[in-house]
C-alpha cells in the first residue's frame, strides 16, 4: 500500500482505532475470562492433553512470567522486518490479520508467519465494527479472512480480535459457530496516535504486566522500530514471550468466550 490509498486506508484504520483504550475500561462491557483462568479451568479437569499438551511446549505460563506480543491490521509493507526482527531475538508472536489489502496484498507473508512458529489469527476483512452489522455481515467479516489464512498455511484460525474490541452477544454466538475465540488486550502502546518509538517502547513498557497482552499495529511506521527495545527490555524484566495459545496452556481458548487479562 503506498501513495494516498495508503494514506487514506491508515487514517482510517487510526480513527477506528480511537476508542482502543476506553474498549479496555469500558467501551465494551462483556464477560471475559483471563488467562490465568484460563489455566486454573484446564488444571481442575486435569490439565493438558493429548494435542493441546503439545501446544504447551517448553514454555509453562503457570511458572513462567510470561507475556503476548500481538500484532494487529497487517500483514503490510513493515511486516518482513518485523518477522526478521522476531527470528532474530527469538520471539513468538500472534497476528490478528485483516483481508481486504491486507492478506490479499501479501500471502507470501501471511505463510512466512505460519511457518516462522507464529500464530495467525484474524482481525475481519474489512476492518467493520461487528456491533454494528448484520448477522450475515459478522459472518462473512469472520469466515473470509479465515479461509483465506487456510487457503495460505493449511491452518485455520481458533482466534480473533474485533475491530476496536466491540463485541457483543450476536458476535460471541456468530464466533462461537465460527469455531472462533475473541481475544482483547491489556496493554496498547496507541501506535496509531505517534511515529515515535521510544514513546511506544515507554507506553509498553509502562503498561506490562504477567499475562499481559500487548497491542501494537506493524502498519505505522513507528512500531516494529521500537519492538527491539520492547523485547529487550521485557526479557530483562524476566518476561517470557508466548503466543496466545500458548499464553492459555494447558488452558485452550473456547469458541464464543472472549480472552483478556
């Protein structure tokens, strides 16, 4: 994406992205249940089995101080720096990727990531307000992106962010059929309102708790440049990063519930 369609298309994206920070607090009022809950319900039934155990890997977020690096909106132009950035520090992440000039522009990425040990989930097609749509239209905002992500790594997505995190009960039921978890966030760094990596590495930093899940968008121009300094300064702080599924294990992410910290 370049010249004005790519300017136009971000300035959307950055006035959508407006009410990031109140949906955490409030936008958005909807049952959710936090990772560690998400561990402590997999333990009762006797914990990880079979596949799922797999999933756990040598990372055990019961023990481990651990924390989700999530990329929303991409793939874009920045993202093969970003995966170069994540390969060269040894950092998992899961990317929630948009359909529409997004996934269609660069399939070649979309498979980079899945065979690069990340996690693809999505973030809807076009980007649209779920809240605010049909049935029909939260369906097919869910199904597209997921069929294409099949279609590119032979995976389909357990996982999704909503636009601006607004949800709502016909989106958890739609989701639920769609085999489809929601997953929310507990730290942005409002990338989308600077170009400045050093205040989106203090933002992060700022914010970083365990189980937390970070928000950051690879389409602004300030971001991957400050994801260096965001994992060396976590990983001094003895923060482990996971994907989000693994962030659950030996919990996994039911369709229809919506994940936050």
């Amino acid at each position: 994406m370049r010249g004005p369609g790519r300017r136009l298309r971000l300035s959307a994206l950055a006035s959508a992205a407006a009410c990031l920070a109140l949906t955490v607090s409030g936008c958005a009022q909807v049952d959710t249940t936090s990772p560690a809950s998400a561990r402590a319900e997999a333990a009762g039934h006797g914990g990880a089995h079979g596949a799922q155990a797999a999933r756990l890997g040598t990372v055990d977020c019961r023990e481990a101080k651990c924390i989700a690096l999530t990329f929303d909106a991409g793939p874009s132009e920045n993202s093969a720096r970003l995966l170069d950035i994540l390969k060269e520090k040894k950092v998992p992440a899961t990317f929630f990727l948009l359909g529409k000039r997004h996934i269609d522009t660069y399939p070649e990425l979309v498979k980079r990531m899945a065979a690069e040990g990340h996690e693809v989930a999505s973030h809807t097609w076009d980007h649209k307000i779920l809240t605010r749509i049909t049935d029909a239209g939260i369906r097919e905002e869910l199904k597209r992106p997921d069929d294409a992500i099949e279609r590119l790594t032979g995976r389909r997505p357990t996982l999704m962010r909503p636009p601006q995190g607004r949800t709502d009960a016909d989106v958890h039921r739609i989701a639920k059929e769609e085999g489809l978890a929601e997953v929310l966030w507990s730290v942005t760094a409002k990338d989308y309102t600077t170009e400045d990596p050093a205040l989106i590495t203090k933002r992060v930093l700022d914010q970083a708790s365990r189980d937390g899940i970070i928000l950051l968008h690879d389409i602004y121009r300030g971001t991957v440049p400050a994801v260096p300094g965001i994992i060396d300064a976590l990983k001094a702080r003895g923060y482990v990063f996971v994907t989000v599924p693994q962030l659950l294990a030996p919990g996994k992410a039911e369709p229809g519930k919506v994940y936050r910290p």
